[in-house]
C-alpha cells in the first residue's frame, strides 16, 4: 500500500509542478492591482485571480496537464523532484539551469506541453477580451475612474495571447524546417 500511496504522492508534487507553470501566463498581482484597483466592496477577487481560477477549471487545460504528467517516465519524474529539491535548497541559478539542461523530457510530452500552452493562450486571450469589453463599459459608465487605456491594454494582449499559437507554429517551422 506504501508504493501505491508514494506514487499517488509524487504524481501530485508533479501536478503541482506542471500546474505551478499555468500562473506565469496570468497576471502579476502588481499589475492586476494598477489595472484593477483594489476587490470591490463584495470582496470579489481581481480580475487576474478570476482568470486564473477560470483557467485551471477549463476541462482540456486539466486533461492536458494531467496527460503531460503521466506521460512523464519515472527517471524524468525523478528528475523533476530533484530540480524542485534543488531550487527549495538555494541553489544558484548557475547550479539549477546546469542540473535543468540534464533533464531529458520525451518528444510526445513536449508535444501535449506545446498543446498546453496553446490551450492556455487561447482561454486566456478570450478571457481577457471579455474583460477588456467589460472595462470598455466601465469607462463608458465612469471615464473618470477607469482610464481608457486599460481596455485598449487588454484588447491588445488578448490579441497577442490569441495568435501566439499561430506565431510560435510558424516561427518554430521557420527556424527548425530542414
């Protein structure tokens, strides 16, 4: 019973380890903050936190992280353990990008990884544009409290989350097309 609940433990750490890269698209609080003020009376969450929760609640997003951690052999999931030991110690960024640069990730993971962030792009870029339509209302309603340049912010890095699949695709058979 130990192994079975050793392994349920690790496959966990490694959904967090994947999951933990999911927020890197999101947001930074600093900047939800400036775009949103603070939560509103009702003690709803910024609008980064609502997106991010949106995110990870989407159906294929879960499926595709779940299926790039079991596509993951056991020597590379040991990998990753080790890679997450090693930045939890303090080590350099010397010491974890030598150590990172050993990992061995098989091609099949790398490709529901690329699916991943496609997914990730896409939700996201729609998500931000229906934010951006809400805060384009906002500023109708009250120019004085929400700057028009909030929305035409979002708009525009909802269009870029929205072809970045496409510019990565044909950047990526640009450069590695034989």
């Amino acid at each position: 019973m130990s192994t079975s609940v050793d392994a349920v433990d690790r496959r966990r750490r490694l959904v967090a380890i994947v999951s933990s890269l999911l927020p890197a698209l999101t947001l930074s609080p600093a900047h939800a903050a400036a775009l949103n003020g603070a939560p509103g009376p009702s003690g709803t969450p910024a609008a980064a936190e609502q997106l991010g929760n949106f995110l990870l609640r989407d159906a294929q997003v879960q499926e595709l992280t779940l299926a790039i951690v079991n596509s993951l052999p056991a020597a590379t999931e040991e990998q990753f353990e080790q890679l997450a030991q090693l930045v939890a110690s303090g080590a350099t960024v010397e010491e974890i990008q030598q150590f990172a640069h050993g990992i061995v990730v098989p091609k099949e993971t790398l490709q529901l990884i690329d699916e991943l962030v496609t997914a990730g792009s896409y939700v996201m870029g729609l998500g931000l544009a229906l934010f951006a339509i809400k805060k384009f209302k906002a500023h109708k309603d009250n120019p004085t409290q929400i700057p028009i340049g909030t929305p035409i912010a979002l708009v525009f890095i909802a269009a870029a989350l929205l072809f970045l699949p496409s510019i990565l695709e044909s950047s990526g058979e640009s450069l590695f097309s034989s």
